[in-house]
C-alpha cells in the first residue's frame, strides 16, 4: 500500500508538469457578433501544460478553462455557453466580470457624500452585479495580448460613464487575465474614477472540477479559510452582525463536502436557497493575495486552490441553475452543478459603516487580485 501510495503522489505530480505543448501562447479568434453589428473577439491563453482558457469579450468572462485530472485527461471546468447566443439570450453571469458593485446593494440604494444614488433594483427588492446592465453584459476592447517563456495573458478595458446604471463617475476599468506555467491563472481588476463613487469587481465563474455538465458538484470537497460569516435576511441582504461558524452548517475550516450540510435545517440555508453568503476572510483588504479556499474532486483528482487580496468571500452553491440551461458541451445544468466562488468586498457595504468602504476617489485606484492555482491528488484508497 505505501509503495501504491507513492506511486499516485508521484503520478498526480507528472501529471500537470508533461509539456503537452511547446510553450505559452495567446491566440485570438472570434467569438461572433453583437445585434448591432460589433464584433466579439475571444482570446484563447495556453500554458506549457496543456492548460487553456478562453477569455470572450462580452462580460470580460472566462468562457472555458481545460484542465487535466490525476490521469493527464483534459475536461472544461467552468460552466458557459458554447455560442455568443447563450450569454445574450439567457445571462446568467457564467464567468462574467461582474460590476460597478458585485453582489448585493440594499433597495438599490446607498449614500454617497449626502446625496442619495438609485440603481437598478433587479434581485427582488435589492440590486445584484451592478443591475440592469452590469458589467457582464457589455462589449469590451481586448487592449493587449501577449505571451512570453513562462505566461500568456489578455488585458480588457471598459469605460463606464458618469452616471451609467446610476453610478456616479466615469469609472475607467482593466481586466487582466494571465495564464502561467505554473499553472495558475490570475485575474487581476484595476479601476479609477474622475469623481467619488462605490466600487466592487469580481469574477463569477461556475466551477466543476469533475467537468461542466458532468454532474452534481455536492461531493467535492471545500475549504474557506474564515472563522466568521455573514448571516442574511429572506432578501439575501447581510444582517450587519457577523456570525462564528462554529457548529454550524458553514464550517468549512476543515475540507468537507459541499453537499453535507446544505440540507440541514437552518434559518440560513432557508434565506439563501443553499449557501449563498460571504465568509469573512479578513475586515480589511491584504497587501498581497493569500489563500482563502481550495476544493478537491475526489473522483478526478484535481484541486483548485483560491487565492485573492479581498476581504470577503462569496460562496454560493449553484442554487439557482434550474434545469433550462444546455451549457458548452450540450450537457443540462441542474441545481448543485456547479459553484460558485467570489472574492470582493462585504455585500452591502456601502449601507452598512462597519463593513468597511467600497468608495474609490480620483487619484486612487481600486484593485482585485485573483489567483487560481490548479494542481492533482492521487486516488484515495478504499478502506
């Protein structure tokens, strides 16, 4: 047993270091064309390894990521479209950037220097990424491709103007997706603006380690490094109080099963239809990003480590995907398909002075650094 121990250690370690290709490269391709006749340009970013990522332009949003499992075999693990049709006739933030303000904002409403701000109002009674016509359904400009020995990467940029979904500012946004061979694919949101305004940038991709449209996410395994979460009304507006997560359904300081709790009988798990709340990593912003989560699939192998410079994290358990949607590989997304993990400000914030601040000023930039790593774990034997 150890000797067949060592050997799957050292298997699922080849497996990501076989060079399936010569190097990095960043390739652009269409991704077909808007209603008014814009083109939607998509880049494909590929590693040394074998891993590729296709960012489109529409959403900023990683449309598909192929990674291999402990056995060197690829899969696409994050749910999206396979057609610029999907992202425009059924929006559902699959991989999308998604702003001015990710998550939730109270009735749509916030104060900002004593004037009172209205956005679009388009969850129930609040505003969810930005309303309307967030961030995710806009066209952006691929401002730079590149690759180089060790990385691949595509920057997008977004005007938005003053006064766009009732935000004030021009908020002038990048997108910085970067492919490495270390395996890690980063996201880096940068932001300034020309007049005080809230701001909040995060990626919502849809993640399912065993392959999109493979199945139930419920039995991989997840780690959130926080002691505290936020608890939330029926409208999934956070309560201002932050609660322990001890012996609780949202302890995941230990890696567990998404699926093991999410039907327990919790006031919480009610509000939220499952787990879609943020965990509280830290009350202020690191320096540099660090570790916040990692999920496991036991049945492939592969291990996504989370890492982010954002206080708070947003996990939410695929609650909502419903049965009607027929994702990339013409497979259909039921509830528990995927989740889903955000790293951003608090929700709300911008109501709630304890959380923090999401205000950005002129001269100052706003930032969001994401990292993903992705390695393999040998097969666990049977007891």
């Amino acid at each position: 047993m150890l000797r067949a121990g060592w050997m799957g250690s050292m298997l699922g370690l080849m497996t990501l270091s076989m060079a399936a290709h010569a190097g990095t490269a960043a390739k652009r391709e269409s991704f077909g064309t808007m209603p008014d006749g814009r083109a939607v340009e998509a880049v494909v970013l590929t590693n040394a390894h074998g891993l590729s990522a296709r960012v489109i332009a529409y959403g900023a949003s990683l449309q598909s990521l192929r990674v291999p499992d402990r056995d060197g075999h690829l899969a696409d693990i994050v749910l999206g479209y396979p057609s610029l049709k999907g992202y425009l006739e059924k929006p559902q933030y699959f991989g999308a950037t998604v702003g001015r303000y990710a998550n939730r904002i109270a009735k749509g409403r916030f104060v900002l220097d004593g004037h009172t701000y209205q956005v679009p109002v388009n969850d129930g009674p609040n505003s969810l990424h930005g309303g309307t016509r967030g961030f995710d359904k806009v066209l952006w400009t691929i401002s730079a491709v590149s690759h180089d020995a060790g990385k691949a990467s595509v920057t997008l940029t977004y005007v938005s103007p003053d006064g766009d979904m009732g935000y004030p500012g021009k908020l002038s946004v990048t997108a910085q997706y970067t492919l490495d061979d270390k395996n890690q694919l980063s996201i880096r949101y940068g932001a300034t603006t020309d007049r005080p305004t809230i701001v909040n940038l995060s990626n919502h991709t849809y993640w399912n380690l065993a392959g999109e449209g493979s199945g139930s996410v419920m039995d991989q395994r997840l780690t959130i490094v926080a002691d505290a979460f936020l608890p939330i009304d029926a409208t999934s507006i956070p309560t201002g109080q932050l609660r322990k997560v001890d012996g609780t359904p949202f302890d995941f300081r230990h890696p567990k099963p998404i699926g093991r709790d999410i039907r327990t009988d919790d006031p919480q798990l009610l509000n939220g239809r499952g787990y879609d709340h943020n965990w509280v990593i830290s009350r202020t912003p690191a320096p540099v990003p660090r570790m916040v989560a990692r999920v496991e699939d036991p049945h492939s192998g592969r291990v996504l480590t989370l890492s982010s410079d954002q206080p708070g994290l947003q996990f939410y358990s695929g609650n909502f995907l419903d049965g009607t949607t027929v994702g990339t590989g013409g497979h259909v997304y039921r509830q528990g398909d995927a989740f889903v993990l955000e790293p951003q400000l608090y929700p709300d914030t911008p109501n709630q002075p304890a959380f923090g601040s999401a205000r950005l000023d002129p001269g100052h930039e706003y930032r969001n650094v994401i990292v993903y790593r992705f390695t393999t774990e040998p097969a666990r034997a049977a007891h």
